[in-house]
C-alpha cells in the first residue's frame, strides 16, 4: 500500500503544479530583472526624445551677417598686395590680404590670370 499511496501522491502533485514553483529568488529573476531592464530602456529613450526637442534649430526670417565683397578678375602681374591696395576699405593692407585669402579659400599668394576673387568692400 505504501507503494501504491506514494504513487498517488506523486501523480495528484504532478496534476496540481504543471508548473515547477519559483522561490523569491526565481520571481525576481523571472520578473524583476526584464521589467527593471525595460524601465530603464524607457528613461533612455525619454532622455534621448528631451534632447532631441531641445535641440531644434529656429528657422529665422532675418538674413545672416556676412562679408559684402565684390568680385574681381585677376589680371596678369597681380598680387595680392597689389589688389589689397587698390580696395579702398580703409583696412590695413596686410588685414586685407588676410581676408583675401580666408574669403577665397587660398592655399598660396600665387595668382593666375582670369581667376575671380572675392575682395572685402566696406
């Protein structure tokens, strides 16, 4: 009889619990780890949506500042220096040259006849 009632036993248990049952310490890895893994996948998010909105840029009706230049071909035997002097700014020559060269992306003094240069006007 002993035989047959530890049989029972067995087999109501295994009807009663399809599933095997979880400790404390099995809820928490089962459950608490994912959802606090989620949770914090959402504050990323939500952190990284705040900067986004906070860094938008402001379309502006108002034109932006910038050098007025005029355009000028370079004749045979110019220089810089010559066509720094020849601009009537009131800036230095040596100021203009500088600007010259920063406005025109110029690597070198070096000219060639029938390039176009932006030169700085007041």
């Amino acid at each position: 009889m002993t035989a047959t009632a530890n049989s029972a036993a067995l087999h109501s248990a295994a009807l009663r619990a399809p599933f095997p049952t979880l400790t404390r310490r099995g809820r928490v890895l089962l459950l608490g780890v994912p959802a606090l893994l989620l949770t914090l996948a959402m504050l990323i998010a939500a952190v990284f949506a705040g900067a986004a909105l906070m860094n938008q840029v402001q379309a502006s009706t108002t034109s932006s500042a910038g050098v007025e230049a005029e355009i000028v071909t370079v004749s045979a035997g110019d220089t810089l220096w010559s066509l720094a002097s020849a601009a009537d700014t009131g800036t230095e020559v040596q100021v203009l040259i500088t600007q010259i060269a920063e406005l025109n992306d110029l690597d070198s003094s070096q000219l060639t006849p029938g390039q176009e240069l932006y030169i700085p006007v007041d």
